[in-house]
C-alpha cells in the first residue's frame, strides 16, 4: 500500500505510541486527583503543554487542550463576538459554526491567495472577529497571516488563524503571526486521534463550549484524555526537533512529483505558483471526475483523496476551488496528494506510473 494521504491523517508514530502506553495501562489516574497516580498524569498533561507550545512558539499558558480541530475551531468561534467575517477556503468546522452569526466571506484570488487590497475593503466593512486558515487542506496553500494580522491588530480585530494543515510541515510562530488564537490537531503529525489545541493569547475572553469541572483553565471542563494529550506532546517534540529535515524531505517530493505530472498534457495542478506546504498537490486531469480515478487507484493499493477528508461522501466539487474561480467542471477531476516525510521516491514513481493511462 501507498499512502499519499497525509492531510486527511498520519501514521501514528512508534515513539508517540510508546510515550502514551503507559498512560493506557497503568498510569491511568485522573489529573485532578490528589494522589500519586493523579499527580504523575497532571504532570503529563503540563509536560505535553510545554512540547505543544515550544513547537508553535506560544506560552504554555496559552495552550488548551481539546478533542481536536474542529473543537478548537468551534471553540474560537464560539467566542466571536459583533461581526465575524471569515475566508471563503475555510475548513467546515469554521464555516458551520459561523453560520450562527452574521458573518462576511472574505474572496480569494485564483491561486486561492487572500490579497491585501481584499484586507484593506474588510476592514471599511469593521468586523470584529476574523477567521482565516494559514494552510489550506486542499490546495496547500499558505496565506500571508503575519501581513493580514498587522492590518486588522491596527483597527483592533479579533484574528483566529486554523493552522492544522501547517503545524509539523512548515515554522509556525504564534507570536510572530500576531494572531489572538490558533488551532491545531494532534493527529495531522504523527499523533493520536482525539488530541488537539487551541492557542489563546491572554488579552481575549473565550467562551466555553463545555461547562463543568473547570478543567483546562475553565475554558473546556472534562477529565483531559492524558494518553492523547501525551502523545500529541511527543508529537510536538517529534515535529520540533525534526520539523528541518522532515521538511526537505516532503519538498522533494512533492517537487519529483509535480514534475513528473508537468509531462502529461491533461494534468493541471491547483494554485501551482501560490506558496503552498511542501507535501501537498492537489490535480486534476481533464475531462475525468476525480472519484473515478481515486477508485481505481484504490484498486492498485494508492490511498488518496479528493479534497477535504471531512467532507467525504460529497459528490458536490470542492467549495475551495469553486471560491478560487475554477469552473465545476474543472473542480470535479480534483485529486489531493498529501505526501509525509515517510513515502519515498520509488512511491512516487510507481504513482506516476499507474496514473499515466488517464493523464496522457
């Protein structure tokens, strides 16, 4: 089997595995307990804090832990407040959620790049809360966050940045983006399923989702799930000490790939000249739907995707490419690649291979 969907989820690794075991099994106390097994798994959870905040350049203070990245979205939303205007290439778990506020679409160019003269007419429209993804899912696109942010800090604008796609492939900085919050999710690097964070600079209120015991700062009650939250720790320091290498790895890569689907005449690549995240493609080849080729590839053991994992059983194109000014048509052949710095070239040739009858 061939693995080339990495932006959907990753392998978890053997090393985060081995951290959370133990947390599975036999330190299986609960952090607000005032024993000795109580105490070793708050001090877990307050060491995978201080790996989650090294790796994005945050305060451990800042970091709270959820179920996820859609709950770190919701809960950002969910604390907007006056007028929220949010990117057109949004994760669902940010547009679904905003659909309980009066809320603007922020348009993007063709190479799914968010300009600043765009920037500069929502800001006459005075929002309060802003919500725009640094990386996008799809496409792999990387919006200039730390210029946008100037912009609305200057007028006082809430901004909260989705950085899923970006932690763990490219430096992420929270305090030099100059964002007020910033999501992420454990299992996007090499971390368990079920771990996640919001980063929440001190200077804005949150609004809880979750009401309770007051965990996490009062701001998302629950007994913390301390195996994810190890792992997803590990993780960080994983992504952290080996964020270089890993990097250069997946550029390759994606670089052998897109040129090798440059020699087949019917193969456009999405948002090609836009700066994207080094492990990411996303094609189409004229004339085909992309779930055909998927299913066939299938077939030959190729796992990918065409577009968001989240929004799996949809046949509608992508919004993301339909936002950028792709025809339907054209969005319909999308094809995702989302390679890891695990898969090697002879995967990627023997995938050039077994596409080559359709893109020819």
């Amino acid at each position: 089997m061939i693995y080339f969907d990495n932006n959907a989820t990753t392998p978890i690794d053997e090393r985060v595995f081995d951290a959370m075991l133990p947390f599975m099994k036999t330190m299986y106390g609960n952090p607000s307990s005032v024993h000795r097994l109580g105490r070793i798994a708050k001090s877990a959870v307050e060491t995978a804090r201080e790996h989650v905040a090294a790796l994005v350049d945050a305060e451990p203070s800042q970091v709270i832990f959820t179920s996820g990245g859609t709950e770190a979205n919701n809960l950002a939303i969910n604390s907007a407040f006056g007028k929220l205007a949010i990117s057109a290439v949004e994760h669902s778990s940010i547009f679904e959620p905003a659909k309980r506020f009066d809320f603007d679409v922020i348009p993007v160019n063709r190479d799914g790049l968010i300009e600043s003269k765009t920037i500069a007419e929502l800001i006459e429209k005075r929002p309060d809360f802003v919500s725009i993804m640094l990386a996008n899912n799809e496409t792999g696109v990387i919006q200039p966050i730390a210029e946008i942010a100037a912009q609305l800090n200057e007028r006082g604008i809430i901004i909260h940045t989705d950085a899923v796609q970006a932690m763990g492939k490219i430096p992420v900085s929270f305090k030099q983006l100059g964002v007020q919050m910033m999501s992420f999710s454990s299992h996007k690097i090499y971390g368990a399923k079920g771990g996640g964070a919001l980063i929440v600079d001190k200077s804005v209120s949150i609004s809880p989702l979750l009401l309770g015991g007051g965990q996490e700062q009062n701001y998302r009650s629950g007994t913390e799930n301390v195996a994810a939250i190890v792992g997803f720790g590990k993780a960080a320091e994983l992504a952290k000490a080996e964020l270089d290498a890993r990097q250069t790895r997946m550029l390759s890569l994606r670089t052998m790939l897109e040129n090798k689907l440059a020699q087949f005449s019917k193969v456009t690549i999405f948002a090609q000249n836009a700066p994207r995240l080094p492990n990411t493609v996303l094609f189409g080849v004229d004339g085909i739907d992309g779930e055909l080729i998927l299913l066939k590839l299938d077939q030959k053991g190729i796992c990918l995707s065409s577009g968001s994992a989240c929004a799996s059983g949809a046949s509608e194109p992508s919004p993301v490419l339909i936002a950028m000014g792709i025809s339907p048509e054209k969005a319909q052949t999308a094809i995702r690649v989302s390679l890891s710095h695990q898969n090697t070239p002879a995967e990627v040739l023997e995938f050039i291979e077994l596409i080559t009858p359709f893109g020819a």
